[in-house]
C-alpha cells in the first residue's frame, strides 16, 4: 500500500523552502493578554490551572500568568498558578506582563520567593511615534523608565524580557536605542510586538530580522521573541514569517482571543507547526485544550473554525462525500482523511464525518444509514436523499432516522 505522503505533492515543503535549524519554543498568551479581548469572561482560578495542565500537555514552553500589576485578585491568581507548574515540576516556564515601573515589578520578587519557581519578567513600554505623541512622552523618557525598571530587575536577579509595544510601527533609531539599553542592562530576552497587527509577512521579516541582527552583535545568547496580533488577518502567517526571520519564540492564544480582533491562534498555530514539520508535539490533547478555553472564557467556537469548528471535517456534498467514502471503503483510514482535508482530523484526535443535505448524493445517505445501524434499502435512501435536497441545511440524526422510517 502507498504511503499517503507518496499521494501528496506538497508544495509547501518543496526543495527551497524553509526549515528552522533550532527549536521553535511557544508561550501562552490565553490567560493574559487572551483575558484582554472585550468579549471573554475572566475564567475561575480552578479553569486556569486545567488550562495550565493542558499547556504542559501540548509541550507549551512559556505561559503568561497576568498582570501583577492589576490588583491583588490577579496576584492571587498568578501565586496559585505559578505554586502548580513548581508543585508538578512542570517543563513550562512562567512569566508575567509588567510596566516599566518598579511599583509593578516589586510583587513578581514575593511572587517568586513563595511559589518556588523563577518568574519571568515581561517589561513593556511603547515605542513608536504615534504613541510617543499622543501620550506626550519623549525618547528620552522611554530610556529613563527602561533603565530604572531594569535595573531594578538585574538588582533582584529577575528574569527579564524586554517588550516595546508597536514596534512594527517603530523608527528604526528608537528600536536600536530601547534594544541596545536593555541588553546592557541584562535583558536575556527581546520581544518585537505588533501590537495592533499592522505587519505584513514581509514586514515581520524586516523587524524581526533587523532587531535579531542587533542582539547577536552584542550576545550570540540573547533571544528573539514575536507577539502579534491578527486586526489584518496575518496572525498565523506573521508567526511563521517570524520563524523564518530568526525569531525563537512566537506568542499566541486559544482560539486567537485578545484585545479587538484577538492574537495569532495557538491551537492553528501547533496543528500549521506540526504539518510544516518544525515541530512533533503530541496534539491529542489539542481539542481539549481548545474546548476547556472557550468554556473557560465564555466564547463559543464558531461552527467553521479550522480543526475544532463543528464543520471543520465534515462534508455533505455529494461529490466531496464520495471521495471520502470510497476511501473508507477501501479500508484505509488515513487516505479518507486526507482525500479531502488538509488537515489529517486523526492528528487531533478526531475523524472525518459525512453529512446529508441539499447537495448530498446516494452514496451520502447510504453511508450514513450504515453508520446509524439502519439498512439502506433502496426506498430509505429515496426518502432521506429527497428530503435532505428539500432541506436548507444539513439534516439532524433525529430527522434522518425519522425520514428512513418512513
């Protein structure tokens, strides 16, 4: 039997094209920066912890805890999130979002201390001109508040990773100037943002590359992280893009939620990792990973979202449905997932599904009276085939089974 790989010409991993030659690490964002969308509801501190367990299940390798910054509820939370990754010595590393101000900073060091695992530093300040003028800051003052809070952070041994927001809309002088200062100052970690998805593909490759070149001209070991955001549709093609540009850790969130139109999508962003090959995470979990989070933060997922919508591997058109079926009935289970999907479902733990409706054939209906345990006589095909073309949608297993009945 051929391979299905054999059965594939894959344009996307031809002889020039890219393949990253160190690790591809991940962070988090979902509880974050994720909890910032106008639509989501803060989820219950026992929802973060499954969620945390989850991250660590996929082979998450960071995890953005909250904004200590916010309140003591949030430092509540983040205490008890970050006592659970150190209490199961779990591999994910965790890591708060902080101001350049050291009244924010000042709980991530008790933080630390009493839940018994590092907690990394993520200090953010703006950096492009449209903000500089509209909060009336000057270059000089980003400077200021940049070398007090990370000196304070080396002072305390923190973990650092320097932010600049909107960078993708930045002067090239100012993002030389922030980065340049931060590395002096012990940052080990760099994040480029496009904070309000303004970057094309090739635009993340410009700034990517741009801030790369400048911290490997001062330490070799400083590394490269992407935040971005999808206002323009290029959450997911940023993040590669990102890759490709040396970047070594690349955000996101489940299900893309976030401030306006939400972050690149963690869960697409695995399943796009795993088929490219830059990765070989176990993605079983991945549907529960997606569910708890929508359940979490009251958001349903949508019926056609890729891999965990309703519709994503389910087809009732005739001719589409055939393809699949004839597979099936050959036996082989991984040509029937992939005739017509470009995603293999049994990655994720799921399958193919035949549906009836208005465009569905014989084969459809016959199909899915076998699955149901109904015989499809030539009569019960008629009827459920006549009344899925009358139909405006596919129909329920109640009305089919009622149909076949007679």
């Amino acid at each position: 039997m051929r391979r299905i790989e054999d059965l594939i010409y894959d344009w996307n991993v031809h002889r020039d094209a890219f393949h990253p030659t160190k690790p591809v690490y991940l962070n988090d964002e979902t509880l974050r920066d994720g909890l910032q969308s106008p639509s989501v509801a803060d989820p219950s501190v026992e929802a973060k912890l499954e969620l945390i367990h989850l991250m660590e299940a996929l082979g998450l390798h960071g995890v953005d805890l909250g904004l200590p910054g916010a309140g003591e509820r949030p430092r509540e939370d983040i205490l008890r999130l970050a006592k659970e990754i150190a209490d199961h010595r779990m591999a994910i590393r965790p890591n708060v979002a902080c101001r350049t101000l050291v009244q924010d900073i000042e709980p991530v060091i008790e933080l630390s201390q009493r839940a018994g695992v590092a907690v990394e530093v993520c200090t953010f300040i703006g950096s492009s001109s449209i903000r500089q003028f509209a909060e009336d800051w000057s270059i000089d003052l980003l400077l200021k508040h940049t070398e007090t809070a990370l000196s304070y952070c080396r002072d305390n041994d923190l973990p650092v990773m320097y932010v600049t927001e909107d960078t993708t809309r930045a002067h090239p002088d100012t993002v030389r100037r922030l980065y340049t200062l931060a590395i002096e100052l012990g940052a080990k970690r760099l994040c480029v943002c496009d904070t309000v998805g303004h970057a094309t593909p090739p635009g993340v490759r410009a700034v990517v590359g741009f801030v790369s070149e400048l911290a490997k001209a001062s330490d070799p070991n400083i590394q490269i992280d992407w935040h971005g955001h999808r206002d323009r549709g290029f959450g997911l093609a940023n993040c590669l893009a990102a890759i490709a540009a040396g970047a070594d850790r690349i955000h996101a969130t489940a299900l893309g939620i976030g401030e306006r139109a939400g972050n690149a999508e963690m869960d697409l962003l695995l399943v796009n990792l795993r088929l490219l090959g830059w990765i070989d995470n176990d993605l079983t979990r991945l549907r529960d990973y997606a569910q708890t989070a929508a359940k979490a933060v009251d958001v349903p997922i949508p019926d056609n979202y890729p891999v965990f919508g309703s519709d994503a591997f389910e087809t009732a058109t005739g001719v589409h449905a055939a393809a699949v079926i004839k597979a099936y009935r050959k036996g082989d289970v991984a040509l029937a997932d992939m005739v017509y999907s470009g995603v293999p479902a049994a990655m994720v733990g799921l399958e193919q599904k035949i549906g009836v409706g208005p465009m569905s054939g014989r084969s459809n209906v016959m199909w899915v009276l076998e699955r149901m345990g109904i015989e499809p006589t030539d009569a019960r095909i008629q009827r459920v085939l006549d009344g899925g073309k009358a139909s405006k949608r596919l129909l329920s297993e109640a009305r089919i089974r009622e149909l076949a009945e007679g």
